[in-house]
C-alpha cells in the first residue's frame, strides 16, 4: 500500500508548535481583521451540517463575529445531514448558493471539475492568513491550481465506546479484529450489541470492510487517481468479513436495523440512546452528536483495530471538512475576512473546540491548546490514528453514486438475496465502471 506523507499531521496533534499571528491594520483599533479599511457593509450566508454539538458552538461563533463587525452581517443556514448534499448542488446548479459554505472533500470532484466551481481563494490572500497550513494541507483544496477549499480538519473514522455498558457486563474494549468478534457471543447474552455500523450514512459498514481487507493485503482499494485497487475477490473478502459481523452478533443486520430505527441515523436510534448498541464507527470531527444523546453514561475512543499479529495499518485518514466561497457571491472579500476569522481567530477557535475535529490550522490548534481545549474522544482518536501510518481516503471513495453500489451489496448480502461471490462481482464491475466514467 502506498501511504501517504500526511502521518506527520497526526503528529502535528500531540506537538505544540509556536506560531505567532500578526493582525493586519484595519480601519479601526475594534476591526483589525479588515485589512485595508475598504469593505463593504453586507449581509453574508453561511451554511454547514452537523449535530446539535457543531451547530451550538458555530452560532456562539458567528455572534461573537456579529458583535464585532456589525457591517458585515453573518446569516447561519443549517441542518442535519441528511439530503443536505442535494440541497447544495440545487443552491449552486440555481445560482442561489450561500456566499460560505462548509463542504465535503470529494465534491470537489462533482462540483468544480475545471477549478471554476467556486471561488479561487488564491485571489483573497490580502484577506485570508494561510500561513498555519502546510502546502500538503492545503493541496486537498486545489483544482486545476485554484484554491477552492480549505481544509478544516483532518479526521478518520475511529472506533467509540460506550464504556458503562462494557463495564456492566465485564467486557474489554476490543484492540483487534478478533476481540470484535469475539465480543457478539458475549453481548449476546445481554441482547446487546458490541457495535454497530450505520448503512446509510456515509457507508460506515463498507468503510470497516474495506479498512480490514487494506490491512490484510496492502492494497488500496481506490487509489487517490481513482483507479480501482481491489480484485473481485478483495471485495469478496470485505462482503465476507461484514456478513461474519453479523453472523456473530457484532453488529445488527440491515433488516434488524431497519425494524427497530427505520430511517433515523444511528446517533438517533433508541437502541443507541438505552445502550443496547454499545460502540459505533464515526468520524473524529462528528462524533459529538453522539455524545450528547447519551444521558446517562459516555463514550470512550477505543483504538484502532489490528490483525493478530499486531499490524494496525490500513486505516484512513481524509480533510474531514472544508470551507468554500461561492463562485456567484458578491462579496468576495467580506466572504474571506470572515473565512479567516473562522479559520484564525483565537476567540473563534476556543467557542468552535473540536466541533469540527482538530483544527487544521497551527493558529487555531494553538489556541485550543494554549486554554485546555484539546482534548475529548475526539483528540484522542486521533491521538490513536497517528500511531496506525494511516493512508490518504481517496476523494473518489465517498462519491454519491459509489456509495450506493456499496450500501446496495451489503443490503444484498444481509438479506440473503446474492452470495457476497454474485455480489461481489456486481460491486466490482460497478465500481470500476463508473470510476472509469467520471475519471
């Protein structure tokens, strides 16, 4: 497998570097962070997803912005995840998209293929500091030598555990994939599950699958290129270890899931809130959701599973969350003075914590560090994925369309309707097909 160079930002995590943040001067001792005295007074729209965590901690953000620069107005849009892509492409194939958004790493892809889809933030440097990034962290954002993101964050998907439920029936926190399986008798006994892994939603299962199999062989299942790194029987391997979780009572099976949550995204599943599903498989930068549903015990970020002879690679780590301007906004550098106050202002950096996971930025990163705010299961977990020489998640794997293919064979596995051999097969010449298409 060939791993990527990013292993030294995870580093970048337990070490505290010194940096030290220059404003510039401003039409007004209170409005430092305008630069050359000339912006416009502005209503601006801002929109993200998230849970109830991210949201709370981004409207303090955007008051405490409101109270400094009244001039430029900023108008929070946002919501839960859900249909919240098909929102955004709507706004922006309208014309009618907000002026900042927060955005995923693979639209990029989709959405600005020639570098044209938002706003080169190349050209806002007299309003944006980039200085707490590396080029490598900065080159998630590019297309076609346009900047048009910026990483937030960089997160994995990592293992959390509600520790009280494993502590009233006596069980360990699993450190290998054969303490995972073999915790489903015992939890059995209990009607209780170990884990489980939420289908819909960003396809955690195929992800955990997918993880195994890239620590098993060394393979890379989509290349950052977006070539095809599995086999037809890689994928069959992944398909046999998923339907292995739920043969041995890991996790629930996708009809199981369905009878008891319906549509509702695990972190809303009454079977999550009483502690029935006692861990989950979540991003480091959107775990807090469900941390603040449980009422009445917590959760814990376990490690990174290992095969049985203690090789814990293959995980993935990816810019968990960006920030983009809109091509079509009409303020393009009110836009970018409140994009670095996101990014760079310490007052900002302490209200947002690790909503978003940990910062990206070493400005904001310090100032989290410098009041004791770096820390949670989320800094923990990625405490733990530094340690696992993680690979970069290529920007193809989370396509809309690939993650259809994906839910769509592990529902035909659950249900019995194809062998992972047939479904594996139809995985694989689905995904290379369209690979092949939108590359």
């Amino acid at each position: 497998m060939k791993y990527s160079k990013f292993r030294k930002f995870t580093s970048l995590l337990s070490i505290s570097l010194s940096f030290i943040f220059i404003s510039s001067c401003g039409k007004t001792e209170e409005n430092k962070i305008l630069p050359d005295g000339s912006l416009d007074k502005c209503t601006l729209r801002f929109s993200w997803w998230g849970g109830d965590d991210r949201h709370d901690a981004t409207l303090k953000a955007i008051e405490l912005w409101n109270k400094k620069y009244p001039d430029i107005k900023i108008e929070a849009e946002y919501g839960g995840w859900d249909g919240w892509t098909e929102k955004l492409n709507t706004q922006i194939s309208g014309d009618t998209a907000p002026d900042i958004m927060q955005i995923n790493y693979d639209w990029l892809i989709n959405l600005s293929k020639d570098g044209l889809g938002f706003y080169d933030l190349n050209n806002l440097k007299d309003y944006i500091d980039l200085s707490g990034y590396d080029n490598e962290i900065l080159s998630f954002g590019m297309r076609e030598d346009k900047l048009n993101a910026i990483t937030i964050s960089m997160s994995g998907r990592g293992l959390f555990f509600n520790k009280d439920i494993y502590s009233e029936i006596d069980a360990e926190i699993p450190e290998s994939w054969k303490d995972l399986i073999y915790l489903g008798n015992k939890f059995k006994e209990y009607e209780k599950y170990p884990l489980d892994l939420d289908i819909q939603s960003g396809a955690s299962a195929w992800y955990l699958s997918v993880v195994y199999v890239q620590q098993m062989t060394g393979k890379q299942f989509i290349t950052m290129e977006g070539e095809l790194g599995f086999t037809s029987d890689d994928i069959k391997t992944a398909l046999d270890f998923y339907k292995s979780l739920e043969d041995n009572h890991v996790i629930r099976s996708v009809k199981t899931r369905a009878e008891q949550d319906g549509n509702s995204a695990l972190y809303q599943s009454p079977k999550f809130i009483d502690g029935t599903i006692a861990g989950v498989l979540e991003w480091g930068s959107a775990v807090g959701k469900y941390e603040n549903v449980l009422k009445n015990s917590s959760l814990v970020a376990g490690h990174y599973l290992k095969s049985s002879d203690g090789n814990s690679s293959g995980w993935m780590i990816k810019p968990s969350l960006m920030y983009a301007i809109s091509d079509d906004t009409k303020y393009p550098d009110e836009a970018g003075a409140f994009l670095d106050f996101l990014l760079n202002d310490e007052e900002c950096a302490e209200i947002l914590g690790t909503s978003r996971g940990i910062p990206a930025n070493r400005n904001a990163y310090n100032a989290l560090e410098s009041s004791g705010k770096l820390c949670g299961i989320s800094y923990d977990s990625s405490e733990y994925l530094g340690k696992t020489d993680p690979v970069t998640l290529s920007p193809y794997f989370e396509l809309s369309q690939l993650k259809e293919y994906y839910n769509t064979a592990i529902e035909k596995v659950s249900y019995g309707i194809l062998t992972t051999q047939e479904a594996s097969e139809e995985l694989f010449d689905n995904v290379k097909k369209y690979l092949e298409r939108i590359r």
